[in-house]
C-alpha cells in the first residue's frame, strides 16, 4: 500500500469525541529531528489571565518554571479503553482533544501511522504527500497537525527491534527495517570519537567516556551483537553508588535512546519538519508536538520562537487576542509576527495519567497557531 493510500485510512480515535467534528483526514508516516537555525527571537509574552494584575509569589512562581502539569481531569474510563484494546497508549488525548476543540477541523494531519510514534518516511516529504492526496489543501492550508514523536510502545516491547532494555534481541533498533543502518553496526564499527559523541550529545550520559572505552575494548573479543551483551557492559560500567538496579536502567535507557536517535537520524530533520508543517497550516490553524525527550523538546521550542518571529513577512507584533484567555488551558502566551506560542512552558501529563502509565512521564506538549 503506497504512501498516499495509507494516508486517507480511517479516522483517528482521538477525534471520536463529540467536541469534534470529523476532519478530511490525511494520515502521515512520521520521522523526526535538526538542530535549530538560530534566528534572532524577540517575543513578548501574554498572560493568559489579564484580569490578575499582581506577580505570582515566588514559590508560585517557581513550582511553574519546575513543572506545568496538565490541570485536566483524567479520564480513566477512555484510558482504559485503549489500555484493554491496544498495546499503545496515546499519551494526553484529553489534553490534544481540548486544544483542537475550538477550531473548526476541515482538514487534519496525523503525523503518526499505525500504532502511531516515530517511523520511517520524512516529516519533510509532507508537500509532495500532501498533493498527492489533496492538492487543494497546499492552497488553502490545513486547519491542524499533530507530530507524536514518541516510540510506539508496541516497538518498544517487541525484542527482536532491539529498542527495550529489559528483553534479549538483536541490537537493531531500526524504525524502518527497509534501513542499512543497525545499532550494532554503530558499536562495532564506528570510529571510538564518534560513538562517544553519540553517547554524550543524544544520550546526555556523564558516564559517556567509561562506556565508550568499554565498547571499543568489547570489539577485542567478538564485539556486541545483543541488547543483552550490551546491558550487562552498562552494568559493569556504572558505579553502585548511582542508585542500584534503577541507577544502571536509567543509564542503559539513555545509552539505548543515544543509539536509536543516531541510527534513525532522528535530529537530522525535526526542524525542518516543523518548518514545513507550519507552512502548510491555514490561518488560525494549530499545530501541536509531543516530544519524549529533552533534545527534542529543545528543538521543538527554539524552532517555535524562530517560526512566529521569521523577519520574512513584516509586521508589527499583533494585539492580543482575547479568544485565546477563554480557553481554560491556556496559561501564558508568546506572541510573534506570524503566531503565537500557546503553551510559554510546555504541557505535561497529569499525576493521575503518569501512574497509570509510567512511560509517558517525560511527554511534553507544546502548541503553535498559525495568525496569518
């Protein structure tokens, strides 16, 4: 099945709910990543609630800038569906309902497909998908996108893709299994700089040095062929003062995530994929993110700044828009020439939501409208 037929498959159950009504659906294959290009920012902020004119307090000030989690109630019942019928677990549906909910969706784009997470097309591909399915809508512009750029959890729990920590498979880690590139190919073969320069920079690991010997040495003896052989390396490698059986998971996740990042080229295009989806919004339109780890939010936030401040169209900076304080979800805005950042610090789930599901505690969401 071609790209452009996969894209017009059924309906997202995320828009099922009778706040919505159902958009021309376009269902993209997504991939992700960039480091960002620098463009100069100068933004001001909005508070979303103008009627209050005195500053937080300071410890209200900084329980904000620690965290700003999602104020939603959960819905256990719609969690339960999906965790009794499905594998993966969409991370704050609600929450991706509610922003979506006062536009009218004419047209919406999925950047997910199947089971949803990253995957093997190119995020930048998405004119020539586009056309494809509708030409029209490259004129007229799209009324919402979403980019989940999360693993599946079904990927992640299947060992023989090689993404889990905790399950013996092959080091692979290929999200598109058509790909040349393996983790193993990376261990065994790369020169040792860069390897380490993967461990430190996508995997932020304070170790990276240690391992990085270690994994060059393993390479004396037959090398590393497993997630197994791997995980046991990490073991030996991390000191037993960092917390035990969860101090060597964490780094073996971060390790893990480094290898998966490099292996897919994952930072390679998510700028220029938000570049892109941003372009192809109508007015109005909304696109919204969830990332799954810092390097990404970074990225996700500096091309947002970057994108409502493009010195490419004049223009003043816009009068706020008093629409946007009756959303209750809305917090503090950041208003540019193009759009406007409705999420100042990101989205995060709930307390309730993270307990029921654990993996989505890192999620972070954030949302760009499009004003012109």
């Amino acid at each position: 099945m071609g790209l452009a037929e996969a894209a017009v498959v059924k309906l997202s159950l995320i828009f099922s709910s009778p706040l919505l009504k159902p958009p021309k659906f376009l269902h993209l294959h997504p991939k992700s990543h960039i480091p960002h290009r620098g463009h100069s920012a100068t933004a001001r902020y909005v508070s979303a609630d103008k009627d209050k004119k005195e500053k937080p307090k300071k410890s209200e000030a900084a329980a904000l800038k620690r965290r700003t989690r999602s104020e939603r109630d959960f819905d256990k019942e719609q969690f339960q569906q999906y965790h009794g019928s499905s594998s993966h677990l969409p991370v704050m549906l609600g929450e991706v309902m509610e922003v979506f909910s006062p536009i009218s969706l004419h047209s919406f784009i999925d950047c997910t497909l199947g089971a949803g997470g990253h995957s093997s097309a190119n995020f930048r591909n998405i004119k020539s998908v586009v056309r494809e399915v509708n030409e029209k809508l490259l004129s007229t512009g799209v009324n919402g996108i979403l980019m989940d750029l999360g693993v599946s959890s079904m990927q992640v729990d299947n060992a023989e893709r090689g993404f889990s920590v905790l399950c013996n498979g092959p080091l692979d880690m290929r999200m598109d299994p058509r790909a040349s590139l393996r983790a193993e190919d990376i261990l065994n073969s790369w020169p040792d700089a860069e390897v380490g320069r993967i461990l430190r920079d996508y995997g932020e690991e304070s170790n990276w040095r240690s391992i990085q010997n270690k994994i060059v040495s393993a390479r004396l003896t037959g090398g590393l062929h497993s997630t197994s052989q791997l995980v046991d390396l990490i073991r030996s490698t991390t000191p037993k003062t960092r917390g035990g059986r969860q101090g060597w998971i964490k780094t073996a996740t971060r390790v893990f995530q480094a290898l998966r990042i490099a292996v897919n080229d994952e930072l390679a295009s998510l700028e220029e994929s938000l570049h892109g989806c941003f372009d192809y919004l109508a007015p109005g339109g909304r696109l919204v993110v969830v990332s799954f780890h810092s390097l990404e939010d970074r990225i996700v936030k500096q091309t947002f700044i970057d994108l409502i401040n493009s010195t490419t169209i004049k223009g003043d900076v816009g009068e706020e828009d008093d629409s946007l304080t009756k959303e209750a979800w809305i917090r503090q805005i950041v208003r540019g020439r193009n759009g406007t950042i409705l999420t100042k610090r990101p989205i995060t789930p709930s307390e309730e939501e993270e307990k029921l599901n654990p993996r989505c505690r890192s999620a972070k969401l954030r949302v760009i409208q499009k004003d012109r």
